[in-house]
C-alpha cells in the first residue's frame, strides 16, 4: 500500500515531472502575492523560524572544504545542515563543484565509519564510501558545529538500498511472482529490521545529532528512477502497486499469523496482474483501477494493506525506543502529521518543490492544521532551490514568508551540490529577519 504522504523523494520525483518554465515563474515572482504582507498580523504573530536547514552531502565537504561550507551555511543564517549519513544512487549535476560538474555517486553507502560492535550480529552490515574510508566526513562535520553554531541531522535512508539488496535478494521485498526488487530491503523481514535499528543506533550515540531524519524506511515501488527501467505493457499505477507489493516469506508469514489470509491476497494480486499481462494494451471487463476498489471486494487485501503500514510504524516507534534510547537524538520524518506516531516523532514535514508562495501557504496552513496545537515537535518545509521556481531571491522570500505565515518551523533547501551557485546566494537574504 502506497502511502498517501509524499517523502522528499516521492516529492521531487513528482514535482520534476511537473516543473514550470523559467518564464512562467519569473512572471509570477513579480505579481503580488498574499504571503509577501510582511505587515500582517498572521506572519508577525508566528515565532521566529527555529529551522533554517540545508540538505547536502558529505562530498560536500570533501570537495569544498568543511570550514569553506560550514562557514558559508553559517553567514547564510542557516542554523541546520541536514548531511545523508547514507544515500542511494544517483547521477547528478554540480553546477558550482571545483572538481567536476557531472557525479555518479557510488551507490548506497554510508559516509561515516559504522561501529562493528552494534553490527556484531546483524547479518546485513553498511558499506563505506570509498572516499570515506579515510575520513569520517560525519565526524568532521561534528567538530565544526559549535565553531559554526550549526546543528547536525543524519539525512538517513534506509530500505532503499540497491547493494544491499542484491547481496541479500532474502531480505529484498518479493513480488507477488518470487521475484526480488533489486532496489527494495523488506521491512517485513527481521534482518532488515535489525540493520536498519543498528544503523540510527550508530548515528544516534556515536555523532552529536539534533536528530535522525528517516528517508524510505518504509515499502519501496516497483518504480525505481536509476535503473533503465522499462514497461511496454503500460502498467496502471494500481498494477504498479500491485507488482510492487512485498511478499517475502517472512512478511507473509507474520500477517498470516496475524489471522490474515496472504494466500488469498497473493491469488487476488497475481490473478489482477495476469490479466492485465494477458489482456494490454486492452483490460478485461471490470478489470480494478484503484486499490480501494479491490480493497472493498477482498477484504484481505485491506487486511493486508493495514498490516503492512502497521509493519512500517512499528519500525519507526522502535527505533525512537530501541535506537535513540538513552540519547537527546531526535527522530523526524519526512511525511505529513501521523496521529499514530506523533508521541515518538519528533518531526513531521511538508514539501513545496515547484510551489509557487500562494501555494506554499495553503499547503503548509493545511499540514499545520492537521497538528494539534500543544503538539511540541518541529514541523520543516522542504523547498527546492532550482528547476523553475524560486525564479528570483524576492519569490524565495516570498515562499519562506508564506510557509512562516502558514505555521511551519521553517525551511530545509534542497541540496547544496545540486543547486546553482547565484540560487544558493539568495538563501541569506530570504531568511533576514524572518
């Protein structure tokens, strides 16, 4: 089941495919907009901006210098850097690197040296950068914070990790078919359960951490964005769903214990996506186009499904409980307000990539408005510095002046290697008194 909350990732994948035209938001950055009244009382009223952070990497600072970019985050009036303790595969564009302007990262690695104590009995263990097997990039950064007044987050991804689930395709969530996803550690499984606990343990007591901030600690999709993905039978976003769905032996296991019948949802699921295979490019009479509408013929699969989810919120309050014990490391998430796990989280997020202020006010008025009011954590906005929108350094004022007023904590930009050089010189001067 997909959940109904965008991470970061789901919300850049989207919001690529969606970017507006330079010229287009250039022409919307000059019109006034309702969040820029900076004489309102709504935008006065709400506190001072307590997150001011910064997603980046650690080739960051191995390219530019820790003091060269701590310093600059610092003048900047930025209070957070937000660093991947952890990361996926990627290919990317450097606009402003002094060694290169196009990278391929290594590919689901970690940029800090893991504790061999806390992996002792995990058979799943993290493999080093090798740029960071000589320093330990996590460790530098720690140093510097108080030097810079910054805090430290580990921007930590988890389940998505194509190494390791290829070197452990019976812990990589399975298909309705058998088939393992490559990309895709199951967090039905206890393997991957204990890896991905041992590895916030590690961040949490091991580096001085504000907190945790967990990227894709839950079911991955069929759909990766690396691979040369290819699918000529022009599958549905409910098939997608359904081929995407783990079914490990061990995650079938514990719903089956569960009272849920997991054979009647595999014989459901694959009998859906025969059809569609058999049938494409047509679909047989009546053939599903939601996963409600299944769930409403099969209650199993709604079974399933909720099991499932309660799989994934399980492993986010052990984590708080089991990893974080005994530490001041809090936990964010990069989804919206979860009642569920709101006395664990310290942190839930929205997003605005390609969001014009107008928009970037309703979205973040509607998130906050989920949150009840003495609810004490933090509550970011994620904002993206390129592809259209901010056009200007006024329209990125303008954003952060809208997600103040709307009653975020404040913004983390997207991403310091990726964003080009003159965008990441207006983040001073959207954040000035604000």
């Amino acid at each position: 089941m997909q959940s109904s909350l965008l991470s970061r990732r789901s919300l850049l994948q989207f919001s690529a495919l969606a970017a507006m035209s330079s010229k287009k938001a250039k022409a919307a950055s000059a019109r006034p907009s309702q969040a820029d009244q900076s004489g309102s009382s709504e935008f006065h009223s709400n506190p001072p901006l307590s997150t001011r952070g910064l997603f980046m990497h650690a080739w960051d600072l191995k390219d530019e210098g820790a003091d060269t970019v701590m310093a600059w985050m610092q003048d900047s009036g930025l209070n957070q850097m937000v660093m991947a303790g952890c990361y996926h595969s990627g290919w990317f564009v450097h606009p402003h690197n002094p060694r290169h302007r196009a990278y391929m990262t290594e590919g689901s690695v970690a940029y800090f040296h893991p504790d061999k104590r806390i992996f002792r009995s995990s058979t799943i263990k993290p493999v080093v950068a090798s740029f960071a097997k000589d320093m330990n990039w996590l460790a530098i950064a720690g140093k510097l914070l108080e030097k810079y007044q910054l805090r430290l987050v580990s921007w930590t991804i988890g389940s998505h990790n194509t190494r390791l689930a290829q070197k452990h395709p019976q812990f990589a969530q399975h298909n309705v078919y058998g088939d393992a996803i490559p990309h895709a550690l199951s967090i039905g499984h206890d393997a991957t359960r204990e890896y991905l606990k041992g590895l916030c343990r590690d961040l949490a007591v091991n580096y001085p951490m504000h907190g945790i901030q967990l990227e894709s600690f839950g079911w991955m999709g069929l759909r990766h964005g690396h691979h040369h993905e290819r699918d000529l039978t022009d599958l549905s976003p409910l098939e997608q769903e359904l081929l995407g769905m783990c079914f490990n032996p061990q995650t079938a296991s514990k719903a089956q214990k569960a009272g849920v019948d997991v054979n009647k949802v595999r014989e459901v699921a694959k009998a859906t996506l025969d059809a569609a295979f058999r049938e494409a490019p047509d679909r047989p009479k009546g053939h599903p186009k939601s996963m409600a509408e299944m769930e409403g013929s099969v209650p199993d699969l709604k079974a399933y499904n909720l099991f499932r989810k309660q799989l994934a919120n399980s492993l986010v309050m052990e984590i708080k409980q089991e990893s974080l014990r005994g530490t001041s490391c809090k936990l964010f998430l990069q989804s919206g307000y979860q009642k569920e796990l709101a006395e664990v989280v310290d942190g839930f997020a929205s997003g605005v990539y390609g969001k014009l202020p107008d928009e970037v006010l309703k979205i973040v008025g509607q998130g906050r408005a989920r949150i009840p009011a003495d609810w004490p954590g933090e509550f970011p906005c994620f904002v993206r510095l390129g592809m259209g929108v901010p056009a200007s350094q006024q329209q990125l004022r303008e954003i952060v002046r809208a997600l103040k007023q709307g009653g975020s904590t404040g913004p983390i930009f997207y991403n310091y290697s990726e964003s080009p050089r003159k965008m990441l010189g207006w983040v001073k001067g959207a954040l000035e008194g604000v």
